[in-house]
C-alpha cells in the first residue's frame, strides 16, 4: 500500500511548532541549559520528528535568527515605500517598540538577547546577527538619503550613522526592558518620536563643531 505524501504545508507547520516549541525553551532556560529532549517535550513530537527537520540545536538556533530577521527584513521594506519620512518612522515606532508591549514579543527579544551573546563565539551566528543588521541599515539608509534629497531631512547628516543610531536605540530598549519587565515602552515611543520630529523640523542641524566658536567673544 503507498504511504500517503507528506505535503510541504505539513512539513512547513511542523517546523513552525518545532521553532516555537525551542523559542519557549531557550527564553525560559537559555541556549545551554536546554536539552533536545526539553525540546521534544514542549513541541510534543518524536525525536525523530525533530531529527527530520533539524540536526542540533544550533540549526535551530539559526533558524529561530534567520526567520526573525526576514521579517523584520519585510516590515521595514513595506514602511521605506512610501515617500513620507514621518509616516514610515511612525509604522516602524509602532511595529518594532510598540509591540514590545505583549509578553509575546517581550519572550522573542529575549531570546534576541542571547543570540546576541552566543554570536560572540559562534562564526554562523555572527554572520546571521551581522546581516540582520546590515540589511535593515542599508534599507533605513536609503529611506533617510531619498527623504534628504527630498529636503525633508537634514541633509548634513550621514545616513548610514543615522540608521545605525535607530538600530541601536531599538536594541538598547529590548537590552533594558529585558532587565526590567516593569518598563514602560510608551514613554519611550513618544521620546523617540519627538527626536525624529525636532530633526523633520530643521534643514540643517548645528554642526558640534562650530558650537565652541558661537560662543566665543567677538574681537575688540
């Protein structure tokens, strides 16, 4: 008799439950004090169901990464499309801080956190960490240089260090509201915001470097 044929849909929803099964564990437990076998457990599949889909933890670890990144990867595409610069740091405040509301999201930045520290010893993770923050820099890069052509950003700012000040600002809060759970992100968004209001608001900031001669005496 044939065996009936596992279609990709399938394979696709049992990778999903085997990821958030791991995702469960490593937030709870950490990447080194979670066994395979604790894995198992949560997903309540065979080993062998996990086997198929994933030789280590380390897979899994990496899968866990280059899912979180591609989505990111998305939300930021859709938000540069447009040409409103405000609009689009507005989907991404609400899309990336905002949602650090849920015990959800807070779980998935946790597990950020420690692939963050595993990647300091692993050449792969370090790799995948490395383009999940160069991907969405080039693409904020892009927003800020078309929005200062447009002159509606100053335009003696460099885009590349902006975009990794926003990359930054995003991961500093997920460090901080991991140390504490009590964090109020709404404060935050609303800083942030106004940040990137004052800067929409003036076509050309003052430079550091000519803030010491503004307040020199004149000559006599």
């Amino acid at each position: 008799m044939d065996m009936p044929k596992v279609t990709q849909s399938h394979r696709d929803a049992r990778r999903t439950q085997i990821l958030n099964a791991a995702m469960i564990c490593f937030a709870r437990a950490g990447f080194h004090r979670t066994t395979m076998q604790e894995i198992v457990q949560q997903a309540q599949l065979s080993p062998g169901a996990i086997y198929l889909h994933f030789s280590s933890k380390e897979e899994i670890i990496a899968a866990l990464a280059d899912e979180r990144h591609h989505n990111e990867q998305v939300v930021i595409e859709e938000a540069c499309e447009g040409d409103e610069i405000q609009a689009a740091l507005k989907i991404l405040a609400q899309e990336f801080l905002g949602k650090l509301q849920t015990p959800e999201e807070r779980m998935r930045r946790r597990l950020g956190i420690q692939i963050w520290a595993e990647a300091l010893s692993n050449d792969r993770l370090l790799a995948l960490m490395r383009r999940g923050v160069d991907e969405p820099r080039k693409l904020l890069a892009a927003m800020i240089r078309s929005a200062q052509r447009r002159e509606d950003f100053p335009a003696n700012l460099d885009p590349d260090a902006l975009a990794r000040v926003m990359i930054a600002l995003f991961h500093g809060f997920v460090l901080q509201q991991a140390w504490d759970e009590q964090l109020s992100v709404e404060p935050y968004v609303a800083t942030i915001q106004a940040v990137f209001q004052a800067l929409l608001h003036q076509s050309s900031p003052i430079d550091p470097q000519d803030q010491g001669s503004r307040h020199e005496p004149a000559n006599e």
